[in-house]
C-alpha cells in the first residue's frame, strides 16, 4: 500500500474542505440540503411574477449558487488553513493533540443560549465558522472561532460558553532544547515588542492561536470576543496571537488588537516581525510559503473546479467553464 507524505497529508488537510463546496446548492427558504435547477425551476414557476419578470431563468439559480458559495469557498478555505497549521505546529515541534488545543469558560452576556452573543459573526468572507448548508468535513465541529459560544455549560442552563482556541504552543511541552528555546526567545521578544514589562514577559508559558484564512470584518461583537480572549490568554499566562494566513484584514480592526497587546500575524511577501510565514520558517521551522509555492498548481486546479461548479447551474455549464479556464490560463 502506497505511503501518504507528509506534503499529502498537508494538502488534504487544506483541500478537502474547499472540495466539499462544488457540492452547495442554494436553499431559497426550504429545509433540507439544498434545490437543485430543476426544483427551482418548479418553484419559481409557480410564482407569477418571479416568471413574468424572468426570475426562473437557471442564470438566476446560477447567481444563486455562486452567492452562496462563495460564502462557502472563504468558510472552507479558513477551516483548512486552521487544521494545516494545527498540524503543522503539531509535528514540527512533536506535540500531541492534547497539548496543541486550549480551551475556556466564559460567562455569556446576559445569560443568552448559545450562538446568541454574537462570537461566532462575521463577514462571510473572514472566519473559519461552519456554515449552515455544509458540515464540517469529519463530520465533527471544528476547534475554530465558530466554537465560540457554541458549547454550554448545562449545569448553568446554558450561561457559560466554552471558547475552543485553534492552536496552543507551551514552552514546557516542547522536548526538543533547541526548538524550546527558540520558541522562548521568540515569545520574549514579542512580549517586548508588544509593551510588556521584562518580568511580566518572563512569566509567559506560551502562545495560544486564532488561526484565520482573513479578517475583514469590522463586526464590534466579534472584536470584543477576541479582546476577551486576549485577557484570558494573559491571565493564563498565554501569548494572544491573531494568525492571518492571508494579507486581507481590516487595518482598523488589527491596530486595535495591537493596541490591547494582541499580536495579529499576517501573510504578507515580505518578511518581518508580523508575518505569518516569517514566524512559521524561523520558529516553527516550517517553510509555509514554500509549501503554498510549491502545491500552488494543484490547489489553483482544485479551486478553479469548484469556481466551475459553483458558477454554473448545471454540470454541463461548469465543465465548459472549467475549459473556458484552462484555456484561458
């Protein structure tokens, strides 16, 4: 039986996700798993204005279909950054499962059920939340910012929530003396970096992650939860980092972080301090970038299927756009 690499592994970890999105169909207000053209067709024919106006034509299930899955394709896209770089941590410095997850208890605003503090909101375009038309790949709910507020405490008729961190990195977890160290050094220098006392960095145990694909969202409730997990990575004696995989975030949004001595990554070309894969290459000794260059071909194909699928109304239309594409390309 033919091994998997590691780089397989990766790119599944990645990919499957995105795949799973040439499979959305709109739902135009049904329950269920979606319509397909040909019901919506007969709902739409049903309706005398909407086929007086034109509106049953399969260009407007096309729209449709590519609305919503480009909400899709950003959601998928932030779940399979996140369990890339989970693992990746995971394997470069040679932690378990356990040991790269971290977790709290927090006390919703005014005793809400869960989901209705405004944790997991956000543009459609910016966080890793699972929505409602495809489940998460194994099934599972993913440890990721849509876990904000999604589990409750039920001793306290749902007043708690429980907010699943992406990635944790503790010092004292890493085997490996060198890495160790530099993993120690590196959380001093930016505990400084971010204004923190000497003494005060020298307390720090770690780093805990939000691992997100972009951030564009300005949304006031999805801010103060990160700000709350700021505080709570602190008291814990946890760095707070904000992973950008992408450069696409609101500066607004990132000064502010900044400022309550969050440090936000991002995935810019050039290296620095607050660069995503600066901070994987020269700490987690990974070549992040080298890795999306290297696959860069085969992701694009992936992608340009689902773009295909998700811009046609039917199977025939998104095979001639996925010609028309090659072509093109």
């Amino acid at each position: 039986m033919a091994t998997v690499t590691t780089e397989e592994r990766y790119l599944s970890l990645l990919v499957e996700p995105i795949k799973r999105c040439s499979s959305y169909k709109p739902k135009f207000g049904t329950t269920g798993s979606g319509v397909s053209l040909d019901q919506f067709r007969e709902l739409y024919e049903e309706d005398p204005l909407y086929t007086w106006v034109g509106l049953n034509s399969p260009l407007m299930y096309a729209a449709h279909k590519a609305a919503g899955g480009m909400t899709s394709i950003y959601r998928q896209l932030g779940i399979g950054c996140e369990r890339l770089l989970r693992q990746i941590i995971r394997d470069q410095l040679s932690l378990t499962e356990e040991q790269v997850l971290w977790e709290y208890k927090y006390e919703k605003s005014g005793g809400r059920g869960a989901g209705d503090d405004g944790d997991e909101l956000a543009d459609a375009d910016d966080d890793n939340s699972d929505q409602d038309e495809l489940e998460p790949v194994d099934g599972s709910s993913a440890p990721s910012t849509a876990s904000v507020g999604a589990s409750a405490d039920q001793s306290n008729s749902g007043k708690f929530g429980i907010h699943k961190l992406d990635a944790r990195i503790q010092v004292s977890d890493i085997q490996d003396e060198a890495r160790r160290a530099i993993v120690n050094q590196w959380i001093l220098k930016t505990a400084s970096d971010l204004g923190l006392p000497t003494e005060r960095a020298q307390q720090l145990k770690g780093v805990v992650f939000e691992i997100r694909q972009g951030y564009k969202s300005a949304d006031s409730k999805r801010q103060n939860a990160d700000l709350r997990f700021g505080v709570r990575s602190y008291n814990e004696n946890y760095l707070p980092v904000i992973c950008i995989v992408s450069t696409q975030a609101s500066e607004t949004v990132c000064t502010r972080y900044r400022a309550a001595q969050i440090l936000v990554l991002r995935g810019k070309r050039t290296m620095s301090d607050d660069n995503t894969f600066a901070f994987f290459k020269d700490v987690v000794q990974f070549d992040l970038a080298g890795f999306f260059e290297r696959n860069s071909a085969r992701i694009r194909k992936d992608f340009e299927r689902v773009l295909a699928k998700l811009l046609s109304p039917d199977e025939s239309s998104s095979t001639a756009i996925l010609e028309a594409v090659v072509k093109a390309g």
